[in-house]
C-alpha cells in the first residue's frame, strides 16, 4: 500500500473545521484535477459520492462511500470501485498559540494499492500503459492532497495565509 498523510494546523475550534471537511461537494473548489462530485445520501456513514476526475488525457470517475465518521473528529472513506483505496481526515483540538482564540491539528490520510487497479476499467489512449500512467499519477496525487488540505485550510479560515503542512509518504 502506498499512503499519503498531509497535516496541519487550523486556527478554528474542531466542530468548525469539521463542517468544512464533511462537505464533500465542495471539495472541487480545492482540487486542480477534481471536476465534479455527486453525492447520492445525507454525508453519513454509508453515503456515496461520485468523484469526477481529469488529468492529462484522462477522465475518471471514482465512487467512494463514507464508512463512518466521530463528528467532530474523524471522517473514515474507502473507494469502492476499481482501486484498493481508503482514507480519513482527521481532526485534533490543541493548544492554540498566543494570539488565537482556537487551534486544531487536521490530518489527511489516503492508503492506495497502485497493483489493484485493473487495466480494462479505464480508457487509455493507444501505446500507453497502465504501469506508465500509475508512475506518473503517484506524484500528481501528493501534491494534490497538499493542494487541497492549504486550500481547505484558506476555506476553514476565510483568508489565504502560509501553511506549514507536515507530509509523510510510503
């Protein structure tokens, strides 16, 4: 499994970061490569979503389902459809720095099995391989969790500002 894991600090108390996080259909407003998202349920445990992405010559369409979430601090998925891939964001209250009011510690996690993806579920264009765009997709997705977490981090907080984001990959 290959595993992303991005965190950072937000200056807003949990259950407001939270509300943020868990509404999904805005998520395109934070991706270069996310198109669109339809969600077919409430945003609970068991809710699916319809992740439409584009990247390069490619169009995909990822259904992910919410498999359980601790409001407010845990929100679980896991694609069910294609790829072995799961994930969560997670939120932390801590001690808020002098000057702030609140301070939460966000963490997003993505786990993929790249050897999962099956060949025939997606339109590629003659002479490219899967192994070829697999490879090139691993770096294209790390950056786009650090993009989305900062742009999340500017949509929680309602202004831009630098984000220190701790990035782990495997």
């Amino acid at each position: 499994m290959n595993t992303i894991d991005i965190s950072t600090v937000v200056y807003l108390p949990p259950e407001e970061v939270y509300d943020v996080l868990i509404d999904f259909p805005r998520y395109p407003r934070y991706s270069e490569h996310l198109r669109g998202v339809d969600r077919h349920g409430d945003g609970s445990a068991g809710t699916t979503y319809d992740l439409h992405f584009a990247w390069w010559k490619l169009t995909y369409t990822a259904r992910s389902r919410v498999t359980d979430t601790d409001p407010p601090n845990r929100i679980d998925w896991r694609v069910v459809k294609d790829i072995d891939a799961n994930g969560h964001w997670a939120v932390e209250e801590r001690e808020p720095p002098e000057g702030r009011e609140h301070a939460s510690t966000v963490h997003f996690r993505v786990e993929y099995d790249t050897d999962s993806v099956n060949p025939s579920n997606f339109d590629l264009p003659r002479l490219v391989s899967l192994s070829w765009v697999v490879e090139k997709v691993k770096p294209v997705i790390e950056r786009e969790g650090q993009r989305v977490v900062e742009r999340v981090v500017a949509d929680i907080e309602g202004e831009r500002r630098p984000v220190d984001l701790d990035v782990e990959t495997r």
